[in-house]
C-alpha cells in the first residue's frame, strides 16, 4: 500500500519543494493549497515526472472549517488514507508594533495557526479510524522560539505552533500518531524572505543589498536555510526511524537556535 502524503500550501515554493520530495521518497501526494490552480499545476508536474496518479491537486482554506473539511472528505474519496499531513501554509507582515493592523494579526493566527489546528484536528480523525500510525508536521520558523522584531503577528502564531505540537502530540500518543514542528532558519532565497527585505533594511538601517548577508552573519554554519535542508529533516521525522519521538520543535537554523 503506497503511503499518503497531504501538503498544505503545498502550491508554490517550499511547499512545492516538499512535494515533489515525497513523491520521490515514494507517496502519493495531495497538493492543497489557497490558490487551486497551483495546486493542480504542481500535481500535473508531479504526474509527468512520476507517473500518472502519483498526485491530485485541491483548493482549500486552511482557515476556514468547511473549505477544510471538504478537503478531507474528498482526500477520503479518493485515497481512503491519510499517513502524513505537512503544514506548510504561512504569512507574515512586518511593521513595528505601534503600527502594526488588528488584521494583519489576526491574519498572522489565521494562516499560521488556525489553519494548522483546523487541518491536524480534520486528518487526525482519519488516522484514527483507519488505525493508521501516521505523522503531523508543522513547518515552523525559528520565530517560533525567540520573538521576532517588528513580526509580533508571526511570531506570536509560531509559538502558538510550538505548543499546539506539543498538545496534539499529547492527544494522538495513543494511536501512535506523531506530531512534530520543525523550526527553520531565515530561507533566504525564498519569495516570503525576499518580499520583505526593504521592511528589514528599514529595520537594520542598511541597504536592502545588504540585507541577506546581514543574516547570513548571525549564522554560526555561516549560510542561510534551504529547501533542502528542510526536505531532509522531513523525510526522517515522517519515517519510522524517528518512530520513539513526538511533540519535537526541531531547529533547522545552522546553529543560529540551540535550544
């Protein structure tokens, strides 16, 4: 039986990253993301590289309950299984606090920590009734462990992910079910980052050009966070080698977190 693995936000960047990891670790993959014609252009790449039904594609919101549910009812549909479910959806704005909107926070806890809770609490029952040992996993920031200047909005839904892990790794324990976070580094190179580089420039006083190896030197590894890197920690917490570990916020920061 080929596993299952659900991404959300899985359209685009990392999360699109990740998918196409998995699909060649071997699952079929589930493509859900906001934007539904990028889900399905994803899933239609994976399917060429692959082999057709290695993956579908769906629209959801992961912050609204039916967009949800209907989600995993049609995952049910079509796999009648759940193994892993990765959540990568995230956003973040920046402004100091004095200036920061009541909607860009409550859009922070939306996306970054509504939807999680909403996508665990819907995929988790599938995994218990199918009495599957399955794997939930957070795609996380390191803002999830020290507080973030001027993203007060992220990085109060971080480390509300942190504990959110911990409560549903607590719940699930008994069916077998794992529940991690993983705590990542600056992704330099990724749309997210780039798109707020004049906001951090501002906030250093230095040139936007200057910006990447600004954060680049707080790095004891001496480099940014990639793609990669989070693809290879994924792929071992989603395994049975790390079978005997739950409710971990694992960093993957270069050094940067060590705690």
């Amino acid at each position: 039986m080929v596993e299952v693995a659900v991404v959300v936000g899985g359209g685009q960047t990392l999360g699109a990253f990740l998918c196409q990891g998995l699909a060649e670790a071997g699952y079929h993959i589930v493509v859900a993301d906001l934007k539904g014609e990028n889900a399905q252009q994803v899933a239609s790449q994976l399917n060429q590289k692959y082999g057709v039904d290695t993956a579908i594609g769906f629209q959801v919101d992961a912050t609204c309950e039916q967009s949800v549910k209907t989600l995993a009812k049609s995952v049910d549909e079509v796999y009648q299984r759940v193994d892993l479910l990765v959540y990568s959806a995230g956003i973040a704005k920046a402004a100091p606090i004095t200036d920061f909107p009541l909607t860009d926070f409550e859009l922070s806890l939306q996306v970054n920590l509504i939807g999680y809770f909403l996508t665990a609490r819907e995929f988790s029952r599938l995994m218990i009734r199918d009495g599957i040992k399955g794997r939930i996993i957070q795609i996380n920031s390191k803002s999830g462990k020290v507080g973030s200047k001027h993203n007060s909005g992220y990085s109060a839904a971080k480390f509300g992910g942190v504990g959110l892990t911990q409560s549903l790794a607590l719940d699930l324990a008994e069916y077998g079910i794992t529940v991690h976070s993983l705590m990542l580094g600056n992704l330099l190179k990724s749309p997210m980052f780039q798109s707020l580089i004049p906001q951090y420039a501002r906030k250093l006083g230095i040139k936007p050009e200057e910006v990447e190896s600004a954060y680049t030197a707080k790095v004891p590894l001496n480099r940014g966070c990639e793609y990669q890197d989070v693809l290879n920690i994924l792929l071992f917490y989603a395994s049975d080698k790390a079978s005997y570990c739950t409710g971990q916020s694992i960093n993957i920061t270069g050094g940067q977190i060590m705690f």
